[in-house]
C-alpha cells in the first residue's frame, strides 16, 4: 500500500467518531455515549424495551417505549428502514441483544443495534430521565 493510500485510509479511519452511529466491529452493539449523542442529535431512534414497570422510574428523553413482552404485537413500530437507525436498550443489555439477535433472524432490520450498560449504567451516571409519556 502506498504511502498516499495509508494517509487516505487513517484520514477515513479518523473521520469516523463523526459519523452517524458508530457500531462495534460485530456490527451488533453501539456504545452508551454513541447511543446518547445520536438520540440527542436525532440521528437515531431509541427504543426502550424493558416493561411498563421498570419504566415507571425513568427513561430516557425522546425514547419511544415498547416493552419487550409487546414485541410482537408491535414489530411495525420498529423503523425498517436503513437510512433510520434504531437503538434498542433495556436495563442491562441482556434483553436488547437477544431481541436484536431475534430481529436480524426475522431479516430486515439491519438498521437496528443494541446499547451496551443498558439504562442500569445510563442511570449510574447520572444521566437525564423523564417519565415515560404512555
């Protein structure tokens, strides 16, 4: 490789923290701090899939709320399409990846990653919270 195409190659290696969300190299999972900047920028969607209960006591502003028990009713809500990237995030990541694992089987959701820490770690950082709005 020549010297000019290693530049170009760290100069897109470099420019990426700038793009939308940035997944992990299994393509499955996004960080908590990317997942808060593309929820706040309104890059992404953030679905919050824990129940009504675990709700009760905080989400995060703007996350659309759709307990993982009501999935299946409700998969349509679930954006498709692949210019609209959606987060899911439950209390630890442990629900997330299953569901996220679930999705990619159905196909069609390529668009779709999970958070990793969860709202557990979204919480102990002292992040916002709002009520959910149902």
């Amino acid at each position: 490789m020549s010297i000019l195409s290693r530049r170009r190659v760290l100069a897109a290696w470099l420019l990426l923290p700038c793009c939308s969300v940035i997944a992990r190299a299994d393509d499955l999972s996004v960080s908590l701090e990317t997942a808060r900047i593309e929820l706040e920028s309104g890059r992404s969607v953030l679905i919050d899939i824990r129940e009504s209960g675990e709700q009760d006591g905080g989400v995060a502003p703007r996350a659309r709320l759709l307990p993982m028990s009501q999935l299946r009713q409700r998969l349509a809500e679930i954006p498709v399409d692949p210019a609209q990237p959606v987060l899911l995030i439950c209390n630890t990541q442990n629900r997330s990846s299953r569901t996220l694992k679930a999705l990619r089987e159905l196909g069609g959701y390529g668009n779709v990653r999970f958070v990793e820490g969860g709202m557990s770690e979204w919480v102990r950082r002292g992040w916002p919270l709002v009520k959910p709005q149902r």
